[in-house]
C-alpha cells in the first residue's frame, strides 16, 4: 500500500507559477513511477506528466510541455513535484498524483496507476 498526499495548490494570475509536491508514504516510493493528472470542471480526467522510477525519463502532454517539469527525490523526502511555470486559465484544474508498479518508465494511462492521491486544485485567473 503506497499512500500518496499533494500538497502547493492555490490560485495565481495567468502567468505565475506553482509548485505541487506530491509525498509518499508506505512501500518503497523508488520502486514506483508517478505520474501527474488533472480533472477541470465538466471534463474528463487527463494525463499531464510522468516520471519513471529512477528520474532518468520524463512524458508531457503537449499543451504543457516547456512550462511544466516533473521531478522526485527518491531520498529521505520520498515525494514527487509539479514545477508550473507561465500557468494559463485552461490549467485550472484538481491535480492528482499517481504511483504505478506497473510501468517502471512511467505511463500516460490511467490503468497503469496502482495508487491515487486525493488531489489539490490549482485556479488560474486571466
């Protein structure tokens, strides 16, 4: 059992910038790859990022490449981050964090996530 807990959402100006943290507890955080998702209103829940195991690969959805970058500490912290930069209003959303064992690089599918945190809601205003 892996227990996940975000944390760093808050409401910001288009253009400002957040950082979520995502911390595990439980089994071995270093044998799991995370992932970030997030559900706007009205929408269905989508992948926006992942990392494998050993940090050594990273996936972005396209509308946030070059603005988001994903990260762990695989050390004492056991906690996975969210960097957003130059954040537009589309990014508002509740943004989950996601471990798999499934996938040592890291996966875009929801399925491959053994275990989910219960989210933190980031607000972009114009």
């Amino acid at each position: 059992q892996v227990q996940l807990v975000e944390s760093g959402g808050g409401a910001v100006q288009a253009g400002g910038s957040l950082r979520l943290s995502c911390s595990a507890s439980g089994r071995t955080f270093r044998n799991y790859a995370m992932g970030w998702f997030r559900q706007a209103p009205g929408k269905e829940q989508e992948f926006v990022t992942t990392i494998s195991w050993s940090g050594e690969s990273t996936y972005y959805q396209d509308s946030v490449k070059g603005r988001f970058t994903i990260s762990r500490d695989n050390g004492a912290a056991n906690t996975v981050y969210l960097q957003m930069n130059s954040l537009k209003p589309e990014d508002t959303a509740v943004y989950y964090c996601a471990a798999s064992s499934l996938a040592a690089g890291g996966s875009y599918l929801k399925r491959d996530y053994n275990y989910w945190g219960q989210g933190t809601q980031v607000t972009v205003s114009s």
